[in-house]
C-alpha cells in the first residue's frame, strides 16, 4: 500500500479490526512427500482437520486428527513462500523446547523442519479466544496470569535474549514519523502529530526500561490467548526474550483498549471522537496503574515503552499492505491509535 493510500477498510463491527490474516494453508495444501514426513513423525494418518482463523500467520494453523484419535496442533510454513512465518516458526522450536512447565504454554511435542519447511507441533488445548469486546471476568483472568507468568524463574538460565536491545530497535517509529510526516497522522492521531519531536525523544529510554529477569512474550493479544474452565494459556511464544516484569502488561493493554471491556471501556477506534479516546487512555492508565505488576513502575520508563509501542504500531501501519495477511496494517494503525491514547493521558 502506498504511504499516501487511505486506511485499509477494516473488517469487524464499527472499525475493530479482526486479527486474522486471511487464507490459511490446509492440511492438504501441503506437499504429498511433507505429509508423508509429518505423519511419520506423528505416528498417524490424518483423517480429520480444524483450521484456526485467528492469528496473522498465513501457513497451516490446523488440529490435525489421526486415526489413532491422537489430536495434536499443527502449524508448518515454507520458507520460499512466507519466509517471515517460517523463521518465526524456528524461533519458536527454539523456546518451546526448553520453556518451564510453569509457564501457560501448550506443551511442544515435536518439529520437523527440511530447509524449506519448518511445522511444529503442540498439545491440543480445547479452549477459546476471548470474545472481543472483552469479557471483564476474562480480562481480569488474563491479567491475574500475567502476575504469575512474571514470577516463573528461569529466563536467563534458558538464555532467552533481553528484551531491551530488540524492542529498542522496533521503538524508532516516532523518530521515523518525524523525518518523514505521515500525511494522514493528524487525522488519525492529532495529538501526537502536534508532538512528535517529544515522542521521539520518549522512545528513546525504552532499551534501560526494559531491563528485568522476568518471562516477556512479546505478542499478547487475544488471539493469542486461549481459555479453559481452568486455565488461561498463552500461545505463540517466537518472541520470547527476558525484561521487565510488567512489559507483557504494557504490550498488552492496547489491544485491549482497542478492542474495548464489555459494559467498563468503549472500543478506542480511528473513529472514536476525543472524548471516548480520552476516556480509553484513562481506563488503560488506571488499570496499569491499578495491577500488582504495574503499581511501581517508575512513570518515565513507562512512558518511553507506551511511546515505544505506539510508535511502531503507527509506522509499520504506513509500510505496503502485506498480500497474505491483509488486515495487519488495519490491525497495526487501530493498537497505535488506543496506545496514543493512554500515552496522552500519561503526558509527556
């Protein structure tokens, strides 16, 4: 998409974008000669398919049934096809295989890679997305997981990468903006493109506050959310890496205020007028400010990541639409829009 195209339309009630890519691949969209392979490796013949459609990745993302009734999730991507995808799939073999059982994760069972495609496989968790808007009761069981997730040891004996360094690189988006005006940012975001040499100057501190020995996913979102009855999972874990205890909270919550909390907060859109922005960036401040992992976070360390986070999401929503994951951009443009929102009402 050209940087001066209008908006993608964005397909969900109002302009809630949908976290879905698109086409998925299917079990039978793969080569004869890599089913055989992964079939071997199961011990099964498949006789039955699920795809999910929630999720950005474009490959397979199926629970796959063999006939032995065995059931196991099965996601595969070719790296000639969809590098991005394949190369997420390899970093996530690399975490799944040695991440604790503490963490909420479904259990790894297998990867079978052959330089062009890269599948894994996982437990097969019978659970939901949470429905959007968000439930409060979910919310609050999302949010009570992340205070246990952030107290599970063992991120720097995995040798998982600081967040720091990664996050610092990805939070250069207001500086981009700056250099390079993005026609459309006084429409969609006003306040921010009236401060946009402060918000550069923001992201800047985001590498010292991420520092932490702390689990980080790095991509919470409901999509990447499954509930049980009993138990709240977090799925997708290619980006896992070790920082500040409260980062996944802060990753976390634009999303949500995009998305809204049925009956507490209003979905923050492109649309929303002031009013209802404002009020979404207090709702997101207040219930930072109200959980265990957000009550002492220093306020310009939170500031630098909100900034951080806003940014990328508003640059990369300016970048060409990606042709097999149509919604992303729509998808990137409305979490930077509920981030500036609470980083607005945090002030600079």
């Amino acid at each position: 998409m050209p940087d001066d195209a209008a908006p993608p339309a964005v397909e969900a009630a109002g302009d809630v974008p949908v976290a879905s890519g698109g086409g998925r691949l299917l079990w039978g969209d793969l080569p004869p000669a890599l089913r055989d392979e992964l079939e071997a490796v199961a011990g099964g013949r498949v006789v039955a398919e699920r795809s999910v459609s929630t999720g950005f990745s474009p490959g397979l993302a199926s629970v796959l049934t063999f006939d032995d009734g065995d059931r196991l999730f099965v996601k595969a991507a070719r790296t000639a096809d969809e590098p991005v995808a394949a190369n997420l799939h390899r970093a996530e073999a690399k975490v799944a295989t040695r991440l604790p059982r503490a963490i909420p994760a479904p259990r790894f069972a297998w990867g079978h890679g052959d330089g062009d495609w890269i599948a894994l496989a996982f437990e097969v968790v019978d659970g939901r997305v949470p429905a959007t808007p968000w439930d409060p009761d979910e919310l609050d069981r999302v949010l009570e997981t992340l205070v246990g997730v952030a107290a599970v040891p063992g991120a720097r004996t995995m040798r998982l990468p600081p967040t720091g360094p990664d996050f610092a690189n990805m939070a250069t988006g207001w500086r981009a903006l700056r250099d390079d005006p993005d026609p459309r940012l006084p429409a969609v975001a006003p306040w921010a493109a009236a401060h946009l040499d402060a918000l550069a100057e923001a992201e800047r501190g985001a590498l010292v506050a991420c520092e932490g020995e702390s689990f980080v996913h790095g991509d919470l979102r409901a999509d990447n959310v499954l509930l049980t009855p009993q138990k709240v999972y977090l799925v997708d874990w290619p980006h896992a890496s070790r920082g500040a205890a409260w980062l996944d909270l802060a990753m976390f919550l634009p999303s949500v205020a995009m998305q809204g909390v049925d009956g507490v907060s209003e979905p923050v859109t492109m649309s929303a007028d002031a009013a209802r922005r404002a009020r979404g960036g207090a709702w997101a401040a207040s219930t930072f400010a109200a959980h265990p992992l957000g009550r002492d976070v220093h306020p310009a360390d939170l500031r630098s990541v909100v900034a951080g986070i806003a940014g990328y999401f508003l640059h990369s929503a300016r970048k060409p639409a990606v042709p097999t994951i149509p919604r992303l951009r729509a998808f990137q443009r409305a979490q930077g829009v509920a981030a500036v929102a609470w980083l607005e009402h945090l002030g600079l």
